[in-house]
C-alpha cells in the first residue's frame, strides 16, 4: 500500500472527528466506515466522484456505496476492494462489527505499514 496515503487514513481513522457508521462508505449526516473514510481522502485527491444514492441517506463513490471502487483501490495500492488482513476479518467486516476506528486503524498498519 501507498505508505503516503496509508499515512492519511491512519490519521483520520485515529483523529476522533469522524462519526462510524455500518453498511455504507459514507451516510450524509457526516459518518463514514473505515472504508468510506479512504474513499472521502480519494475524493479530496481527485481519485474518484462522490455522488448522492437517490433513495438513501447515502453517498457513493463512482457508484459504489459499500466497497472501495477500483479507482481508490488502485491508487492506494490495494488489492482488493474489500480489503482483508491476513487470517482476519475483512475491514468492512470489522467495522460492521463495530469495532473501533482505533482498532481497525491498528489492525490496517499492522497489515501495510513497511
């Protein structure tokens, strides 16, 4: 994974300013899921289009509202949409299960940080 972006996430993931929500990238009270929050930073970088789902409260990324779109998949250096530690649940998993940010913020640099 890109260590510069990976870098970002980490923060944000850790920051305490982002609401966690489950079952979307992005809700439009502000919340987001670990995954939604890498895509909200691809946004910011002109990665990938942020559009509403007409009949949520939701958003989504080049029409994806669950997964990370290829787009932000690439450009982060990933190599998967749904990103999975080694013998461990997948991100989107962790955060469903409503694990902390904290938590999965650890759990992503022990799977990527060089």
């Amino acid at each position: 994974m890109n260590q510069d972006i990976l870098n970002l996430w980490l923060a944000k993931l850790r920051s305490g300013r982002i609401e966690q929500t489950t079952g979307h990238l992005h809700l439009k009270d502000g919340s987001m899921c670990c995954l939604g929050i890498l895509c909200s930073i691809a946004e910011a970088a002109g990665v990938v289009t942020k559009s509403i789902v007409p009949a949520q409260e939701a958003y989504r990324y080049d029409a994806l509202s669950e997964f990370l779109p290829d787009s932000v998949m690439a450009w982060a250096g990933l190599e998967d949409t749904d990103p999975r530690p080694e013998n461990d649940a997948a991100f989107s998993e962790m955060n469903d299960r409503e694990e902390s940010f904290l938590m999965i913020a650890d759990a992503i640099e022990r799977e990527y940080r060089t």
